[in-house]
C-alpha cells in the first residue's frame, strides 16, 4: 500500500494504533458497552480474566544511563529494570567491543542492584528485563554474555532477554538459560507462533504500538499455548499508557514475580509529563501515579476501565480548533 517493499510491519502498525483506538471506542459507545471487559470479544475475555491489584512500573535504563540514575530508580523502588543491551559505543559495528560494553553495563548494575530486597518478586531481589534491540549475531555470542551474567550471580536474576536477534534471523534459543521475549519481530499470530517454536517462551504484546486488535489475536495464540504475555509501552502519553495498562492489569504475572508488570518510560523522555496527566480525564486518580514502583489497582480502576472511556476536554478543544 506504501510502495515501499522494505517497510517493516511494525512501524505500518504503529501508524494505525489511531484509527484501531478510535474504531474500538467508536465500538464501545454504539453497542453500549463503554467498559472494557463488556467491550472485549467474548473468546478473550476468559483469557484476560485476570486481576492484578498492583502492577510494576518498569522504567528503560538506556545506554546513557548514569550509574547514579540508576541507583536513584532503585531508590524509588522499582524491582524490574529494563536494560538496553546490543550497544557499540564506539559506532564501528564489532560485536566483540558490543559484548566487552554489554558485559561491563551489566557488571555495573548488578553490583548496584544485587543486595536490594523487593516484596514483590518470588526470590526478594532486583530482577533485570533485558532488551537486546536484535543486535546480537549469533547464538555463541549471546551464551557469552550469559556466561557473564551467571559467572557475577546476576543469570537468576535475568526475568526476561527480548528480541537478541534482528527478525530475520531464525535462530532458535532453545539453548538460552533464559526466558527470550519476542517483540519487534511479532507482527501477527503467524509471527507469534514462529517464535514460539524456536523457543521463545514469552510474548511483548504492545495496544498502543501494534493496536489492540493484533495485541488480543497474540495474546490469545501465545496464552492458549501456555506462554505468558507482559506489556510494553512506546513512549506514550498519560492517557494512552491507562489503555496500555487496562490489558496488562489482566495478564497473569510473568514466572518470578508475584505481581504484573507494565514497562513505561514516558515520564522519563516526555519534558511535560505531569501537565499531560491533567489532559487525561481522570488523571488525578491514584492508580494514574505509581509509589514505591507500582501502581495500586482497586476496584475504581477496574470499573471504570483506566478512563479509558471518558472525555478530554483538552484533546477536543485541540481538535476543534484543527478544524475551524
């Protein structure tokens, strides 16, 4: 449709998380069902009867990260950290200066990280969610690193390694002592179930990235199969990252964690984060604000779906204004 062949499919389903998100909610209002258990077609929604009363917040250590930024997100308590691996400092493209940073970055984290205890993870300690980004070459070269990460006692502490490889390498990671996550490389159920059997035992399922018609396709292909699904965010707003959240809240908890989990790091990369809450039509609600690293779901959240059905007075005045 685009004319360009080489486009990936996750960047075209990026671009149609806006209609499929109004196509839903246009769906909603017109049958009735502006809630969002009543909304979900009836085969997902035994799938997704799960309720967490609290999900992690986990936030992106990126390749700059201080060590002090770091140690200041520990401080806040989030028990989960997403860390980037996969990185050249020096651009040139060797992958044997990528593993020497990545096992040096991963080195540097465990030492912060490994005497802190969490109530919320099933061995009481920090557990590190890695993402590769696809820029590991070979499977050897990946077992390297996890040799590392056994060899300083950070390996039990690996809950997930996504996407290692680009998605068109079909390695399978049967030998990876990890659980491997497949995200970028998941485009659709076909995609899904590829991964699957070459071993990767969970799903990243993304509403606001892929939209939630595919996100509940995935999920019910990866579920009805046994593995399990977490979501992952796209740097967006407040009021998106609540119809993010509406499916994570019923995910069951990955294996070695006692509550759900939803990766967000808008609050890190957006400059006006908190006048933005106020665009969302209950972002004064408590479970809006994450404490001590979680957000707490009650039965407020759940009854009235994450606002994800309310009015935005600042979104249509903005669109009022687009269209004179």
């Amino acid at each position: 449709m685009t004319g360009h062949a080489e486009l990936r499919e996750t960047f075209a389903l990026n671009a149609l998380v806006p209609l499929d998100h109004a196509a839903w909610l246009l769906y909603a209002r017109e049958t009735g069902r502006e809630q969002y258990d009543a909304m979900l077609p009836e085969p997902y929604r035994e799938l997704l009867s799960y309720r967490n009363t609290m999900l992690g917040l986990t936030p992106v250590v990126g390749y700059g990260q201080s060590l002090e930024d770091i140690r200041g997100m520990l401080d806040q308590g989030y028990f989960v950290l997403k860390i980037k691996i996969g990185s050249d400092p020096d651009k040139d493209g060797d992958p044997d200066k990528m593993l020497d940073w990545d096992m040096q970055r991963l080195t540097e984290i465990h030492a912060l990280a490994a005497e802190r205890t969490t109530p919320y993870t099933d061995s009481g300690r920090i557990l590190y969610y890695l993402d590769a980004n696809g820029r590991y070459d070979t499977m050897d070269r990946l077992l390297r690193f996890l040799d590392h990460a056994d060899r300083i006692g950070a390996l039990a502490r690996i809950v997930l390694l996504e996407e290692p490889f680009p998605e068109e390498n079909k390695t399978p990671v049967h030998a990876a002592p990890v659980r491997v996550t497949a995200d970028e490389s998941v485009h659709g159920v076909e995609d899904a179930i590829e991964r699957i059997a070459l071993g990767y035992g969970a799903i990243t399922l993304k509403p606001i990235a892929k939209t939630l018609s595919v996100s509940l396709e995935v999920a019910q292909a990866a579920l009805t199969r046994g593995v399990p699904c977490l979501c992952a965010d796209l740097t967006v707003n407040p009021w998106m990252l609540d119809w993010n959240k509406n499916l994570a809240a019923r995910l069951t908890p990955l294996p070695g964690l006692k509550v759900g989990i939803l990766e967000s790091n808008g609050h890190q990369n957006y400059a006006h984060w908190v006048r933005m809450q106020g665009y969302h039509p209950e972002g004064r609600a408590p479970w809006t604000k994450s404490a001590g690293g979680v957000y707490t779901l009650g039965d407020d959240f759940y009854a009235g779906s994450g606002g994800s059905f309310g009015r935005s007075s600042h979104y249509e005045t903005v669109l009022a204004e687009a269209w004179g």
